[in-house]
C-alpha cells in the first residue's frame, strides 16, 4: 500500500466514520485539541485498523499519535508487507 492509499484510508474513516469535516483533516491538525478525537474514537480507530489494514496497533504506542500525521506515520511503518 502507498502513501497516498494510506492517507486516503485514514481521511475517509475519519469522515466517515468519525464524521469529521473533510476541510479540518490536515496532515499537521491535532487530534485531540483540533479535531476532538475522544478516548472511544481512538479505540475506534484501533479497531478500525486491525479490521482494515491486517494488525493490531498497541495501547501505548497510540499514546504517542497526537497528529493526523503520525497516524499516516505509524501505519505506514508497521503495515504488514
């Protein structure tokens, strides 16, 4: 899966299903403070990759995702070959 495949996946989740403002999905946007992503929208979103992208982000390394950024980042990263 490329880049761009993986930024799409996660923009379209987030509107989706998060139901966020397509316009408010910036690469640098917070996702606490700027799109106000909860506790329940994380697990969500844990759920949503383990479902859709084939293995099981870890509690603690969600913890460091602050930015949408870092969820493209950390996708990218640990996506099984």
């Amino acid at each position: 899966m490329t880049r761009e495949e993986i930024e799409q996946r996660v923009n379209r989740f987030f509107i989706e299903t998060l139901e966020f403002e397509e316009s408010v999905i910036m690469p640098d946007a917070y996702l606490k403070e700027d799109l106000g992503m909860t506790s329940v929208d994380v697990v969500e979103m844990r759920l949503h990759i383990y479902k859709h992208l084939g293995f099981q982000p870890q509690k603690k390394d969600m913890m460091n995702i602050r930015t949408v950024r870092d969820v493209y980042d950390y996708i990218e990263q640990h996506l099984p070959k």
